[in-house]
C-alpha cells in the first residue's frame, strides 16, 4: 500500500516524529544519543532547516524544525539514513532501524508551535522516566543556557524570557527523579532494559527474536519475563506486538 502524501503547511514549521521500526530502541546508550545529536547537527547545516527543539525517548524522536526550503524529507532522510548505518554497524543489526515513513504535521500558529514546544519537552514525563527538567536528552536545557545547533530565541521572545519559559514548561511536578532514585514499581530506563536484554539474550539472538517461530522465541520472552521485565517492556525491546508477548507468557 502507497503511503499517504505528507501534509505541507504555510508557515514551515512542523512537529517531525520519526519511530525506531516495530518500536525497536534507537538508542542503547549516551553514545548513540550524542552521535544522533551529532548527525542532527550536521544535517541541519547542510540543508536549510532551522531546529527549534528536540526530545530522543528510547524508540522515538520528537524534532521541532522550520523546513525553510521544503527540504524536510530529504533532510529526514540524510539524519535516518546516517544514524540508521552507524547504529546498524555498532549492533551488528540487520534490517530497518527507523519506521517509515516519518511522521509530520504542520504547524500554523504561535498557540500550536508553543503547544508542541512544551509537549516534545515533557515526553519523559508521561514515560516515567524523570522530570521534564531533568531530561538530558532534550533541547530544555538549551534554552536555559543556549546552544549552537537550537534556535531559542522564537519561543524565548513569544514567552517573554527564560524565567517565563520555565514556567510555561512546569506541569506541576509530582514526578520520581530519573532511575535509582525512583520509587516506581519495575522501573528501569531505556538503557538498563537494553543492557540486561543484550546480557541475557545476546545482541544477535534479540535482534532475530521477531523471525523466530514461536516455539523457539516464547522461552526466549519467558527469561525476559523472569529477568523482570514487563510484558510491555519485553515488546519494546523485541519490537514484537504485545498480543505475541501475552500469548507467549501464558
């Protein structure tokens, strides 16, 4: 089936999600995240699109870009392409990385663009993972101190300064502190899943676990359960569909 033509807007700006393929992580750990940030970097540069903000959760990316040129999609597809190689290489992965195609949406208004500025930021919260604060992989802090490859002053000059952009970004706190601080029942971050799903499977055996036959992957998602995982974690670090995971764990 053809995929449906991405919506282009006047104004430029859109809200760009890009998924890890059958939500398969993108990120095992800060070096792949700072070689992502990295290539964003350097994609941005070569084409003229300008990034407002940006969140990396473990199987996604939020960007909030200003496609000056219409030049999203081949933009996109340079930072997918470049970051898919090199993880693709470093795990010894075979197939997609990234979903496609990516998702895109317009942006027509001042009320919109800060909407979606705020939601990309807080994406930690409603994961469970920490404070929207306390992210560190997402542009938030650099708005606070600046940065090269972020251009703040839009929302900076909307909102009327830091402080007042500290303020629109607060949900009202009442989140844990990221990871070994946290109170939360069988909570572990996208990088202690990966870890203890490589340690236990092996990187090549996890990375195949979805052309298995069932008979031969549903003892595989039993240790995975046994190890502590959940079954909605176990699917996110397989990228099988909760239905086989709850099928294999009966």
């Amino acid at each position: 089936m053809p995929h449906s033509q991405r919506k282009h807007g006047e104004s430029g700006f859109y809200h760009v999600v890009a998924k890890g393929d059958g939500s398969q992580i993108l990120f095992e750990n800060d070096k792949d995240r700072k070689r992502y940030i990295s290539i964003l970097a350097e994609s941005g540069a070569e084409y003229d699109v300008e990034l407002h903000s940006y969140c990396l959760m473990s199987n996604h990316v939020h960007l909030l870009v200003k496609d000056k040129a219409q030049e999203l999609s081949v933009f996109m597809k340079q930072l997918n392409e470049s970051y898919a190689m090199y993880f693709a290489k470093r795990t010894h992965r075979v197939g997609r990385v990234f979903q496609r195609p990516f998702w895109s949406e317009p942006i027509e208004t001042d009320a919109y663009f800060l909407s979606a500025l705020r939601y990309i930021h807080a994406n930690p919260e409603p994961a469970r993972i920490c404070r929207t604060q306390d992210y560190a992989w997402s542009s938030y802090q650099a708005y606070l101190t600046g940065s090269l490859i972020v251009k703040t002053d839009l929302a900076l000059g909307m909102l009327g300064g830091i402080r007042q952009f500290e303020k629109f970004s607060s949900s009202g706190g009442g989140y844990a502190k990221p990871f070994k601080d946290s109170k939360l029942l069988r909570h572990h971050s996208s990088d202690e899943l990966a870890s203890i799903a490589v340690a236990s499977l092996g990187r090549d055996t996890l990375g195949s676990l979805r052309s298995m036959m069932p008979k031969d992957r549903n003892p595989l998602i039993k240790l995975l359960s046994e190890k502590g995982f959940s079954a909605v974690e176990i699917s996110c670090v397989t990228g099988l569909g909760l239905s086989s995971v709850y099928r294999a764990l009966r």
